[in-house]
C-alpha cells in the first residue's frame, strides 16, 4: 500500500451504468499523480465493468459462505473474479439498517481474507453512547471482533456524523485512533462528512492513516481536494 488511503464508497450511487461509468473515468482523471492508495467501492453490479488506472476497486460488502442457496449473497470469489481486491464490511448502514451484528460481520472479514481480499472493516458509535460518555467501550466492544491481519484496516465511523454533514471533531478523532491503534495495531481510517471544508484538519490529526468518504467521493474535484490534503 502506498502511502495513505483515499477511499470513496458510493454507497446506492450512481443510478445508471451510463453515470458510474462516467464518474469513475472524472475520478480516475483526477487522482492521478496523488501519492496515495486510491480505493473505489461502487454497488456490485458496476464492479465488472469498471477497470481504473491507479484505482484499485472493492465491494461494499460480502457474503461469508462460499457458495450455495445463499439467494441475493455475493461471495468472496465472486468478487475477485470481477476485479475487487477489497471489501467492506462492518459499515454502519448495514449494521443498523439491514440488522447485521458483530458476529456477522467478523465472519464475513474472514471470510474476504481467506480469499485473499483486504478488508476494511467499521466500527463507530451511536450519538447517545457518544453522549454518555460510552464511544470508547462501544468501540472495545466491536474491535474485539476484528481479525487483526495485515490486510485488515479499521474505519472509524461515528454514526452521527455519516451522512449528516457533522464530522468528529480532530480531539475525537485523536482520541479514538489512538485508543483503536493501541488495542489492533492497524490502520485506521477516519469516515463521516468529510469534506472538502474539512479535509486539511482532519488529514493533520495524528493517526489519520486515510479518509473513508461517501457524499463526497460522488463530486471528483471535491474528491480530489480531499485527496490533496491526504497527500501533504
Ligand atoms: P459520508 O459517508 O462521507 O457521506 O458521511 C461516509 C461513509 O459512510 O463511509
């Protein structure tokens, strides 16, 4: 991996192959020439048709069984015969809107790894745990599920701020790296409203090994800007 990560999850994005298409080729445009590992995670169906300079490309998320009656799962090897060399697991919209738990996504980490994918893997906590006071044993919690492997990065993602233009703010986001270095020893990537606006503060904290970036990773210039402030 060189240098830090830069990683866009499209999330349900675009809405036709015409626009994915389209964007992926302003995207790779635009990151060329950034010293960083540049991550795209588009929706499945747009991973067989997308092969990027300098991009490598991963899926939002995994099975964890191989094969078999498994109806609307993708497996691990499915997606590496299209092109992706990582997943994500753990995000927070899967953990609360579709109701997967730390063991489900433990298993499908596994899962990705033994078939030779890097994962990265989410953890984050609620606004009322961050309000009680509680973010740091929520996050215990949900790290003593990870697979602690060099092809594992973790993404802090606190969920108050996905989505809602709020991002941490860089003493919680110290706070947070350091407390989830000490306990996995990996990367950790920091993901919830970053922006442009933001990009340069967030990038200076300590232990910011890179950006998970949904909303923004949408818009290439803005993209690249956050990129930019990456690879100072
Ligand atoms: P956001 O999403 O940048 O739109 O807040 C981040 C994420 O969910 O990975």
């Amino acid at each position: 991996m060189e240098g830090r990560i830069l990683a866009a999850n499209w999330k349900m994005n675009p809405p036709t192959k015409e626009e994915a298409l389209k964007l992926a080729a302003e995207m790779e445009g635009l990151l060329e020439g950034l010293p960083l590992t540049k991550l795209l995670f588009p929706p499945f169906v747009y991973l067989p048709l997308l092969k990027l300079r300098g991009i490598e490309l991963g899926a939002q998320d995994v099975f964890y069984e191989e094969k078999g009656a498994f109806t609307g799962e993708v497996s691990p090897l499915m997606l590496k015969s299209v092109g992706a060399t990582w997943v994500i697991v753990g995000h927070s919209e899967r953990r609360n809107v579709i109701g997967e738990t730390d063991e489900i996504v433990r298993r499908k980490a596994e899962a990705a790894l033994k078939a030779g994918l890097r994962v990265i893997y989410c953890v984050g906590e609620k606004l009322p745990d961050r309000e009680a006071g509680r973010h740091l044993q929520v996050v215990e919690e949900q790290l003593s599920y990870v697979p602690v492997s060099e092809n594992v990065v973790v993404a802090y993602e606190p969920v108050w701020a996905i989505g809602t233009g709020r991002n941490a703010t860089p003493e919680q986001i110290e706070e947070m790296h350091a407390f989830i270095k000490a306990k996995v020893g990996l990367k950790v990537l920091y993901g919830g409203s970053v922006k442009e606006r933001n990009a340069r503060e967030l990038a200076a904290v300590p232990n910011v090994d890179g950006f998970l970036v949904g909303g923004a990773s949408l818009r290439p210039r803005e993209f690249r800007k956050i990129g930019e402030a990456l690879a100072e």
